[in-house]
C-alpha cells in the first residue's frame, strides 16, 4: 500500500467516510465526498513540501 493510499483511508477515516467505503467500497462516495477527499489530501500534501 501506498504512502497516498494510506493517507486516502487516514482521511476517509477523519471525514466518518470509512464504514460506508468498507462495506460499499470507494465508488459509493457521492462526487462531493470524494471532492472533500481529494481536496484535504491536496492540503496534506501541500503542507508537508512546505515543512
């Protein structure tokens, strides 16, 4: 797995998104979710280059 994988489920762990996806799997997120998804692993990435 991943450094990004890892960081995916942290996320959909933080935003309560992490059963629905367990028992649905990833394409059962709503477009949004996975916009807020993407979007917060985007602010990660960003804030550790700048560490």
């Amino acid at each position: 797995m991943s450094d990004r994988d890892i960081m995916k489920i942290e996320t959909a762990r933080e935003l309560g998104l992490w059963e629905q996806i367990q028992s649905d799997g990833w394409e059962s997120l709503t477009n949004a979710e996975c916009g807020r998804v993407g979007g917060i692993m985007g602010k990660k990435i960003k804030d550790l280059k700048t560490r």
